[in-house]
C-alpha cells in the first residue's frame, strides 16, 4: 500500500519533471522559460523525495531536509537568472502586458 | 540490460554533442555541445566496468569485504572518470576565455565573422 | 547545402559505428584479474572502504599528482589568456565598462544562508574520501560553487588572491612532502602507510588517504575560484592600483 502511493509520487514528479522540459522548448521567450523550467522542476524534485519517503520511511528525515535545500536553492538561482535577464535588456514577447519591475520604485529595481 | 541502456544513453550524448558542435554557429552553444560530448564519453566509459547484479566497490553496510570481489563493480573506469571530468573541466575553461577574447576582437559571438583562416 | 548534407552524413557514420558498439555487448559476468586484485588489496592492504579512492590516492597517485599540475596549468593559462584583455581596454577607452551593480535581496539572503551550508557539506564529502562515495576533486569542486555564489552576491568583492595562491602552493608542497615521507619510511611515493592504518571504516583510519583528500580538496578548491575569479570583469578601482 505504501509503496503505490510512493510509485503514484514519483509518477506524478515525472510528469512534472515532463512538462518542464517541454515548458522549456515551447515557451516564446526567455522569461516564460525560466518560469517553466524552475517551478515545474522543483515541484517535480518534492513529489519523487516524497514519494521515495513512502518506499523508505527510515529515511524520511533526510528526505524532508533534501527537500528544504532543494526550495531554498532552486528559486534563488531562477530569480538570479531572470534579473540578469532583464537587466541586459533581452526581450520580452509581444504578449506580455504586465511589466511589474518597470513600474516599480527605485528602491525595489536597484539601477537597472 | 542496465549498462546496456546507461551505455546507449552515453552513446547518444555523443552523438548529439557532436550533431550541436557542427550544426551551430555561436561560439557557446559549440563549446556546450563539446560538454555534453565529454559527458557521454564519461557516461560510456563508467558503463563498461559493470559487472553483471553488481554493486558499487564501497565497502559499507551493503557489501562486506569478504563477498566484494564476486559482487563489485570494476574499479578502474570509474578511477579514470574521475580524471577525465577534471581534465574536462579545465578545456571548457580554456575555451571560454578564448570564446571571451574573440567576442572582445569582433563584438559578435557567430563564428561565422572570423574569416581570416579561411581560403 | 553542402555543409548541411556533410553534418548528416558524419554524425550518420558515427551513429553506424556506435550501433555497432552497442549490439556486439555483452555484460562482464565477472571481474577482470586487475579490477579483482585491486578490489582484494585495498581493503586489506590500505584500510580504505571505498576502492575507488583508494585506487585514486595510493596505487594511481601519481596521476592525481600530475592531475593537480593540470589544473595549475588551466589557472595559468586562464589568467595569461584573459590579463591582456584589462590592457587592452585601457588603451582603447571607447567604451567604459558598466560598474557592476549590487545583487538582489533574495540573491543576498539566500547566499547568507547558503554558504555555510555549503562549506559544511563539502567538508563532509572531503573527510568521507575513503568510507563512502566522496574524495578530494569532488569537495574541492563544492567549495569553488560556494566561492561562485559568494561572488554572485556581492559583485564588489574582491578575492584576497595572495592568500589563495599562498594556501594552494603550500597544499601542493605538503602533498609532495608527504609522498616523499612515504619513499622513506613506507614502501614507496605517497603510500598511504606513513599513518597508521588503523581500524576499518572509523573516521581516522586509510593511513595518510584523509590527509591527502584534505590538502587535495584545499587545492582544488582555491584553483577553481582563482579561475572564476578571471572571469570576472575588471573593478574600475582595481586598474588604477595595477
């Protein structure tokens, strides 16, 4: 019973996982490829620790600070990316509306 | 029929490593297709040493020292990649700094701009 | 055209020969007579749990000797390559480059939390050389990702490079001094004997293997964020102290 809910976890991250790289191949521009490649893949990450967690509940605490690394590095590097992105001025495509670091104040944009 | 799907997959990368380093015309993508060419060498390499039901030749709680020599996996290869991915490493560097150089020389990264060598 | 049809055609032959590697396959059944003596001695002989470092740090030594001079030669050849670039652009000041700008909030505290973490983790995988999956090259490589991101986070950092390039020549010199230490008093250059072997799996034993991953992992570490530190830009401040 455990392990068909881990084998049901791990599935679903690799559909995540699936779709993260298909995000990445079919997105128009640079911004929307980040954002697919990051959250699908860290969400992708969580459910097949977890799912491991399910096949191996001794290992399950280090499993849960595996998943901790994983949130606290993934974002911050995507984050790094997509301002360097915006700061060299690569553009964005034609249907993006909202450009939220434009309108923002100084102090929020840094110099850019 | 594992190491034979490892080695496959090593093969692959070769192959579309070598497929990118020809096919491109930016300087980065070449020197990333060169990457993924010296991973699936090393990816290959690793995947001959198997040995069939092996496991790997760490003696811990999973593989005590008097059954390693029947079950281990070959040593040697895994001790040459370990080399390798350095040595890689050290040419992707070097290819960098000259990708650098000639972007500072014609302010483009195609290669098709550096004509001089060509007759 | 032309060109296009020769791609097709070299990867094509190259795809012919690979096939053929990969059907004419067969998995080993056994190990080969070197892999079996290696997998016997090393346990016995040396103390260390993992085979492969033991190989790495004792019977192939040399080579990881001559490894550490190729990085050397990298960081040298980095830097010889990429110095007469600061020159150049003094000469021609057409364009000035931008100053480099402070990092985000969230790159800052994510590197603040992170870097510790890191230092720890590749320690870890240094002294785990010879138990478990671990060695010198690969702790090294972590302590440079966590140079990267100190670097990442705060742009105006200058690495202190005497203090780096001071560190890795006296690793080197100690890994040599303790290779020649086992010429004179164990059976020949950087075998592991001139420490005790003592017990199999605890923490200190394998003889001098976790001195060796430690001074490797140092030197590895300060090489490798000497060559990203090349990579970075010129500070304007720094060219006026040149």
């Amino acid at each position: 019973m455990a392990e068909l809910i881990g084998s049901l976890l791990v599935l679903a991250g690799a559909v995540f996982h699936f779709s993260a790289g298909l995000g990445m191949l079919r997105m128009p521009d640079a911004y929307t490829r980040m954002q697919a490649g990051t959250k699908a893949s860290t969400l992708g990450n969580t459910l097949v620790l977890a799912g491991l967690a399910f096949y191996h509940p001794s290992w399950t605490l280090k499993l849960v600070i595996l998943i901790c690394f994983v949130l606290m590095t993934n974002p911050v590097s995507s984050h790094a990316l997509a301002r360097a992105a915006y700061r060299i001025r690569i553009s964005m495509t034609p249907q993006t509306v909202v450009d939220a670091l434009r309108d923002a104040p100084e102090r929020i944009r840094g110099r850019s | 029929m594992i190491s034979t799907v490892v080695l496959s997959t090593g093969l692959a990368l070769i192959l579309i490593g070598v497929w990118g380093m020809l096919t491109h015309r930016n300087i980065l993508r070449i020197v990333i297709g060169f990457s993924l060419m010296g991973t699936g060498t090393h990816i290959f390499i690793v995947a001959i040493g198997y040995v069939a039901n092996g496991t790997a030749p760490i003696m811990d709680r999973a593989l005590n020292v008097a059954e390693a020599p029947a079950r281990a996996v070959d040593p040697i290869p895994s001790a040459l990649v370990v080399t390798a991915i350095v040595i890689g490493l050290a040419v992707t560097a070097i290819m960098l700094a000259y990708a650098i150089r000639l972007y500072d020389s014609k302010k483009t990264l195609s290669i098709d701009a550096f004509t001089e060598s060509k007759w | 055209m032309i060109r296009r049809a020769a791609i097709v055609l070299a990867v094509a032959l190259f795809g012919l020969v690979f096939a053929n590697l990969a059907a004419h396959y067969a998995e080993r059944q056994s190990l080969l007579p070197l892999a079996k003596r290696y997998v016997e001695l090393v346990p016995r002989d040396l103390g260390a749990a993992n085979v492969i470092t033991g190989i790495l740090l004792t019977y192939r030594a040399f080579d990881t000797l001559g490894e550490v001079a190729v990085l050397f030669m990298v960081a040298a050849g980095v830097g010889l390559v990429l110095a007469a670039r600061g020159r150049r652009n003094e000469s021609s000041p057409g364009e000035a480059p931008e100053p480099p700008r402070p990092a985000s909030e969230i790159v800052q505290t994510g590197a603040q939390m992170l870097v510790p973490l890191i230092a720890i983790f590749a320690a870890y995988i240094i002294m785990n050389g010879h138990l478990s999956a671990g060695g010198g090259f690969q702790g090294g490589a972590v302590i440079a990702s966590s140079v990267i991101l100190l670097l990442l986070a705060d742009p105006h950092r200058r690495l202190d490079l005497d203090f780096l390039s001071y560190t890795e020549s006296v690793a080197g010199v100690l890994f040599v001094l303790v290779g020649v230490a086992g010429m004179i008093v164990a059976g020949g250059f950087l075998d592991n004997r001139v420490l005790p072997v003592g017990q199999f799996g605890a923490f200190f034993s394998a003889g001098a293997i976790p001195v060796l991953s430690i001074l490797l992992g140092i030197k590895v570490g300060c090489e490798l964020s000497v060559i990203i530190d090349r990579f970075r830009p010129e500070l304007s401040t720094e060219r006026g102290s040149q």
